[in-house]
C-alpha cells in the first residue's frame, strides 16, 4: 500500500481504465447531448474567435464525440488528447473566466485527465501501441 512501485501492468490498465472513464463520460454527457440537440443549440452556442456559434458547436461535436471515440480505443491518442486540452483550456480560461475558479470543476477535471494521457499516452492495452508493434 504504501509504496512508490508499479508494475507495467499496472500502469498500462490505468491508462485502459482512465481513457475509458473519461472518454465515455465525454462522449455520453456532453458530445451525444449535443448531437441530439443540435438544432436548438446552434444559434445560442459559445462564439470562439467570431467563427459562429453553428461551426463552434460542430467543433465541439467533433471534439467530444470523435476525439472521445478516438481516446476510448487509444487510436490516435495522444492527437486526440491535445484537441480535447485545447477545447477545455478555452472552456476553463476563456468562456468560464469570469467565473470563479472552481465553478470551473468538471471541465478541469477533463482538462487533468486529457493531459495526464497526453503526457502518458495511451498504455500498451491500445490500438495505437497494436500498430506499433
């Protein structure tokens, strides 16, 4: 219990368990909700960069339900990752910022765990650790 030890098994089933967990939280609560509700969400969307409140909900889209597929099978993972930290930085630092911090919880909670498999990747239990073998 208290040692710093771990085997790769252990460390590559964390990363299975972790990609899992959060890519299907992902995929379920936020980009399958905005699937289904895309055409009452469309006009009121958060406008990044002026680019329109339709193409940032389809980039969201693409991010959440894509990219979340993409984590869940450790396909193009660590691609995958850095869209899903690039869209929660702007969430947490930019549509959020006048919130306070910790108002900020579920999208910081994503944005650690995204990073955390940037930095990590994806663990041999993977597709991408398949091809290449």
């Amino acid at each position: 219990m208290f040692s710093i030890k771990y085997s790769a098994a252990a460390f590559n089933f964390s990363m299975l368990f972790l990609r899992i967990v959060f890519g299907l939280l992902l995929l379920a609560k936020h980009g399958y909700t905005k699937m289904v509700n895309f055409e009452s969400m469309q006009n009121n969307f958060y406008n990044f960069l002026g680019m329109g409140s339709t193409m940032n909900l389809i980039l969201a889209i693409f991010a959440e339900v894509l990219c979340s597929l993409f984590i869940i099978l450790g396909l193009f993972t660590r691609f995958a990752a850095a869209i899903l930290l690039f869209m929660f930085i702007i969430i947490v630092f930019v549509h959020d910022a006048g919130k306070p911090f910790l108002e900020s919880e579920t999208a910081l909670l994503f944005l650690a765990a995204f990073f955390a498999i940037l930095l990590c990747g994806p663990g041999k239990i993977s597709i991408d650790a398949m091809i290449n073998k």
